[in-house]
C-alpha cells in the first residue's frame, strides 16, 4: 500500500517532453516532482522565480511606441445629405 510522502497522480492531457506520450506523466502529491511512467524522465519542481520569457510585448522597443490620442467625429449615415422641408 502507498504512504501518503510516495502517491503520485496522474496529469490529465499532459505530454511527456522526452518521449511525446499522452497521459503518462505522474506527479507527486507534493507536487515537487514529475515523471513519465512510459520512459522514466523525472524532473523537479521549476525554480520559484524564472525568468520571463522574452516576447514581443515585453520587449523594451514594443513599450517606446505610444499612440497619441485624435479626435472623432461620429455621422450618423441616416441623416446624413437629407434636409428636411
């Protein structure tokens, strides 16, 4: 029978990234650790604070770009080129 500090559940839709296999990856309860029951990749928890990941947003020269603020004029199509009388 399993101790509570050796269970490990299954992860729903998660892919193993060394052998590709669907539905095979366990994780322990404690959630410190993952490992594919199909090829044995194991791997820890992440680090608390990666680095974030470079995007086009979060690149300092997509921030430098401001729009200035314009002016509308909203017309309403029906009364537009009619005139009463």
């Amino acid at each position: 029978m399993d101790t509570p500090r050796n269970r490990e559940r299954f992860i729903a839709g998660a892919v193993c990234p060394r052998c590709s296999e669907m539905d095979r990856i366990v994780v322990s309860v404690d959630g410190e650790t993952r490992r594919c029951i199909a090829c044995g990749f194991s791997e820890g928890r992440p680090e608390d604070n990666p680095l974030p990941l470079p995007t086009r947003v979060s690149r300092p020269a997509a921030r430098r770009v401001e729009t200035t603020a314009e002016v509308v004029k909203l017309l309403d199509p029906a009364s537009s080129g009619k005139t009463e009388g």
